[in-house]
C-alpha cells in the first residue's frame, strides 16, 4: 500500500511541475488575462483527464493481459506519444516555448531518480521484475542523476557548452528507448534472458503501476524534445 501512495503522489509531483512550468510559459507569453486563466484550465484539466483515463483503463483489468499485442502500448504509450508529436508540431513555432527557462526542462528530468528508486522497491512487493530495475538492465538513472549535473556545468559553471544539452537530450531519448524494449521483452520475448514465460508480475497492469507507461515515462520522452526543439529555437 505504501509502495502505492508513493507512485500516485510521484504523478501529482510531476502533474503539479508540469502546470506550474507550463503556468510561467503561459504568463510570459499572454498579456491577456482572460486567456491565461483559460489555457492554465486546460493545462490542468487535460492532465487530470488523461490521470481518469489511465485509471478506468487500468481498472477494467486489461493491461493485466500480457498477451500480444502489447495492451499498455496500445492503450497508454502510444496515444501519449501520438499527442506529444502532434502538439510539439503545432507548437514548435510558438513563443511560449522559448519564455521557459532552459534550465527548467533539463532539471525537471531528475524526477526519474525517485522512478528508478521506487522500481527497486517495486521488485520486491512483486510489482516489478528485477530485469527493469538498474540492477538488471534499466540504465535510466544515470540520465537522471546527470540531470542536475549537466545543468550545473552548462548553466552555473560554464564548463559545458549549451550544445551538450543537446547531445544530452538525444541520448535521454535512447536511453528511454532502451528501457521499453527492456520492458516489452521481459513480457514478450522471455527467451532473451533465458526463459520461457512473461516475467512481468501482473500487478504492473494495476494503478497507480501504470502510470510508468502512461504518464511518467512520456513525460519524460516530451520534455525531452520539448528541452530540444526550445534549444534549437534559440539559436543551437
């Protein structure tokens, strides 16, 4: 149960992060009030509304099926990352974008230490299976423990140049895309390491569990670009 309370009060961290960024990147960018209160709104309803889909999803039993096709990429992955292509798209040329400050969106990612710290914890209460966990191949903590490192060097130290946020941003991507396979193949693909059943305990189809598919994991993916279409915006 408190392995529960501690990935549902993660997602409103992050959920509560997310709209406070957002807030500033609306603010500078809006002189109208009317307009500011109304997309803070749909900044907030959206991510509340997508926190209820989640949920009745998960409460329906599905993604507790690990049969292929892959339901929680179907249900959760996909659409999340069908929305961040489509509204990183749209928005690439706003000026909102570029009213964040850069720093923000390269320290956001160190939430994925708590992430990582919360699976090692998970794989004990039989939520999770070890092979995701930075004991087994999951490497995702290095990226946020370098986080607040790159951040410093380039941002207060000036011993990197800003260029690295990129290169940073990119290789986040690939370590991120490193993780699904991890997770997918440990359902479906037992044979790489050596079994022959799904290894994922069924409790990692259950909220708040899924939010790691549904919510935290594309989160991550979107700040990411986000922190790269913002850091080509202002001249790298």
């Amino acid at each position: 149960m408190i392995l529960a309370y501690a990935y549902f009060l993660l997602t409103l961290l992050v959920m509560i992060l997310l709209i406070s960024i957002g807030s500033v990147a609306i603010k500078r960018s809006i002189s109208d009030r009317k307009k500011i209160k109304l997309k803070i709104v749909l900044l907030t309803g959206g991510l509340l509304l997508w926190q209820i889909y989640i949920y009745i999803v998960a409460s329906t039993g599905i993604l507790q099926d690990f049969n292929f096709p892959p339901k929680f990429v179907l249900f959760l992955v996909l659409p999340a990352f069908i929305f961040t292509g489509i509204f990183i798209g749209l928005n690439r040329k706003k000026n909102w974008i570029t009213q964040i400050p850069e720093q923000w969106l390269i320290y956001f990612q160190s939430f994925r230490i708590i992430v990582e710290t919360l699976f090692v914890f998970s794989v004990t209460e039989g939520v999770l299976h070890n092979n995701v966990t930075i004991e087994g191949y999951n490497y995702d903590m290095i990226m946020g423990l370098s986080a607040p490192i790159i951040a410093y060097l380039v941002f207060n130290a000036n011993w990197l140049p800003r260029r690295a946020l990129l290169l940073w941003n990119y290789l986040g991507l690939v370590v991120l895309a490193s993780v699904i396979f991890v997770f997918t193949s440990t359902i479906f693909l037992p044979e790489i390491y050596g079994e022959t059943t799904n290894l994922m305990p069924k409790e990692f189809g259950a909220y708040p569990y899924v939010t790691v598919a549904g919510f935290l994991m594309p989160v991550a993916v979107f700040m990411h670009i986000l922190s790269i279409v913002q850091l080509k915006r202002n001249g790298l």
